[in-house]
C-alpha cells in the first residue's frame, strides 16, 4: 500500500522539495543552535550561501560525539518547555545520548512509522505485538503510534517474559510482531521447547524488525522459524527513531524518506562524498525536524545507495541492508572484519543454531580471532570425527569469507546468552 504522496514523486519534485526544507533547516540551526553558528561561522558559511544540494557537502558533519559533549539539551533548536517528550540511547560513560521531540515532531514521527510499517504490508487488520522494550529507547514508542495510526490493534507487551508473548500471541490471534531479530529467534526457540510450532500454532504472517541489522542468512532463519514474511526497518534515535527507512514486500533495499532526511554515502577515511551504488558510511541530514535538527550527522552505518525503480511503484531512493559499522569493524591482523560476515558463514548451517560469539584476543603480539558456536543437537558432542568435520567445515567458509584462521568451539545447545533487546555477540579482550 502507498501510504503517502510523497513516496511516488518524480526525482524533480522531490529535490525541489529537499532544497527548500535544507535551507529552512540551516537558517534555523544557524539562528537557533550556537554550536552550529559557530561551526558554520568557523567555515565562513552562511545559510544564503547554500543554493542547492550539491552544496550540501560543504557543510561540517555532526557526530554522536557532539550530542554527548552538548548533554543534554545543548543542540536543541527549541527551549526546553517545547518538548513534549524527551528519548535517548546509553552512551559509553553512563549519560544518555539525549532526543527530543516538539508536538510537531511527533506527529510527523507518527506519520514516518506508519509509511514505513504500510510499506512493509501493514494494514487495520492486523494485530501487531510489540516486543521492544519501552522506555528511552525509540524503537517500542516510534512503531506504536505508527501502527495505531494505520488502525492495527497494538499489543504493547514490551520484551522479556517470553512464555507470556507466547500466549498473548496464540489467544490475541497476533499477526504482526515487532522486535529485534534475534530476539524474535529466541521467542521461536521457546515456544517449541513449550510445544507450540510457530509456523502452524500461530498467526504471524509479517514482521517488522529493528533495532540491529540482520543478514539475508538471518531473515532465511526468521522466515523459516515462523513462516512469515521477515522485513527490515531503519533509524536511530539521534535522526527520530524507526522510520527512516523501510522495506518493502520486494524486500530489496529500505525505502528512504527522503522528504524528511538526505542520505549520502561517504568514504568513512577521508570522508569524500561516493557516487550512487558505491559502499561506504551512510551521512543523513534531517529537514523536517524542530527539536533536534541534525546536519550531516554520521552514522557510522556501512551501506549504499540504489536508484532504480522499485517494483512496488515507490520512487524513494533506497539504502541497502547495513553490512556494518564502521566503529565496529574488526581489525584482525591487519584484515578488516565486520561481524556481519562471519553470521552470513555461520547461520543457515544445518548443525548449528543462529547464536554464536565473537572473541577477539590478542596472544604475544598476535590478535586472535575464536568463535563460539552452538549446536542444535548436542549429541554431536560425543561423535568426535563428525564434530572435528563440523569445525573444519566452519573453518574453512570462514577463511573463504574473511581470509584469516578463526579458532571454533561447538557448544552445548541453548548455553549462549540470549538477548531481549539489540544483541551483542562481540567480545573483545586485546
């Protein structure tokens, strides 16, 4: 379903339409956020000296790192009693990074998540479940009102307590779950130890999934574990939250909202805008937002951008899947590694489940890199020639994929750690 207008709109209209935000956008920074006056001034730019979106890449970005220096209203272009609400994501020294939102803001948030979860397939039929957490984190509040705006009926049962998301599921008839990917794999896992095969024992037929990037292995899983239709959503609080972009039912690239933000793609080293298609760290400007307009802000996110039409009718340029982060990419022996790569190996093998770990060590002067892998059937454990086969053969896809030794350790099904929220399968010890 085309939710809005917007979403079909010629490459033409919509670049008028991005201009004329843009510039709405720097004069209010300029007038109202002393950081960027003083970034802008440094520069010797003006808000009437940016006529068009090429020039865009004259203007300095912003980075997380800002927010947090700023904590927590200094980059707010609204005093404070604007606000009708206030968000935030865990920062490294304990302080939040802080969001904010006018009524506006939240309205237009609103209409953001509804476009998306329409463009995913969601419609006033469907019970939608709710299995993010509520709180500062965006993700539960941002698809909930978008989800009530289309007319769902919204479960918000928020994450954990994963027997009672079961039932909830079976007696509401749910049809629609919202989580992280992982997350939804864990709900599967408990449902069959309680008996209740998700694919025929349960309605859910579509899913919107967020908060951490999942690769193609990882949706076959998810489509496979619940017979669903598996789509991904993206955002991060510092932009609005969920609603950025989305897919669609092609499932080839997530659907931009470009009346609202302007991607670009930069090289993350020397950080040169890239043409259309080619891979690098994803920039996005925000131009409808009051509270917390952002400028170039960097999302350290590895995608690119696609052009082409999509099948759906949808003109939106749309971003690939995230292939990573350029703040966590792995650097092993002089190869440069993203998680990303080693779940594309490790999930879809028949013998193993989709947890694992990650463990970086370093060993004299030598960085190590061992995994963690789970079995699904731990009598594995006790036929050595069939389990030395099983490492070998995770051995070898690895080193094909990354080009480097990784040391394997099958473990007994279901001691991993499972994760409610975003999770983290990294551990670093150098």
């Amino acid at each position: 379903m085309i939710w809005s207008r917007e979403e079909t709109l010629g490459r033409e209209k919509m670049e008028e339409i991005q201009i004329k935000r843009l510039k709405n956008t720097i004069k209010r920074v300029y007038d109202k956020v002393p950081f960027y006056r003083q970034r802008l001034d440094e520069i010797g730019i003006t808000p009437e000296d940016i006529h068009s979106l090429e020039e865009l890449k004259k203007i300095p970005f912003t980075e997380k790192e800002d927010l947090r220096e700023h904590y927590p209203f200094g980059l707010f272009a609204v005093p404070k009693k604007e606000l009708v609400r206030v968000h935030g994501s865990s920062g490294t020294t304990g302080k939040p990074t802080v969001v904010g939102y006018t009524r506006n803001d939240l309205n237009m948030w609103t209409e953001l998540t509804a476009r998306m979860a329409a463009t995913a397939g969601a419609t006033d039929e469907d019970v939608a479940q709710i299995a993010f957490g509520y709180g500062l984190f965006t993700g539960a509040f941002g698809l909930h009102y978008g989800l009530e705006k289309i007319g769902a009926m919204v479960v918000p049962m928020s994450s954990g307590n994963t027997e009672k998301q079961i039932m909830l599921m079976k007696d509401f008839e749910t049809t629609l779950l919202v989580s992280t990917p992982s997350y939804a794999l864990h709900i599967a896992e408990v449902a069959e130890q309680m008996g209740i095969d998700p694919v025929t024992d349960l309605k859910i037929g579509l899913g919107l999934f967020g908060g951490e990037g999942h690769t193609e292995e990882m949706r076959r899983q998810l489509e496979k574990k619940w017979g669903m239709i598996a789509t991904e959503n993206y955002g991060m609080s510092e932009l609005i939250g969920p609603g950025v972009s989305g897919e669609c039912q092609y499932k080839c690239g997530m659907h931009i909202a470009e009346d609202h933000f302007i991607a670009e793609i930069i090289d993350p080293v020397t950080e040169e805008v890239l043409p259309l298609g080619k891979k690098g760290e994803l920039v996005i400007t925000t131009i409808t937002k009051e509270a917390l307009p952002l400028l170039r802000y960097r999302t350290k996110d590895i995608t690119y951008l696609i052009e082409e039409k999509c099948e759906c009718g949808r003109t939106l340029i749309r971003m690939a899947k995230v292939q990573g982060r350029s703040d966590d990419m792995l650097i092993i022996r002089g190869v440069n590694i993203f998680p990303s790569q080693i779940e594309s190996v490790l999930v879809g093998m028949e013998e193993i489940g989709p947890h694992y770990e990650i463990i970086v060590k370093k060993k004299g002067y030598m960085d190590t890199l061992e995994l963690n892998v789970e079995l699904i059937d731990g009598r594995l454990l006790e036929r050595y020639s069939k389990l030395q086969a099983l490492k070998d053969k995770i051995s070898h896809n690895l080193r094909t994929v990354l080009g480097i030794d990784a040391k394997i350790n099958l473990v007994e099904p279901k001691t991993l750690k499972r994760f409610e929220g975003k999770a983290k399968r990294v551990i670093d010890l150098r």
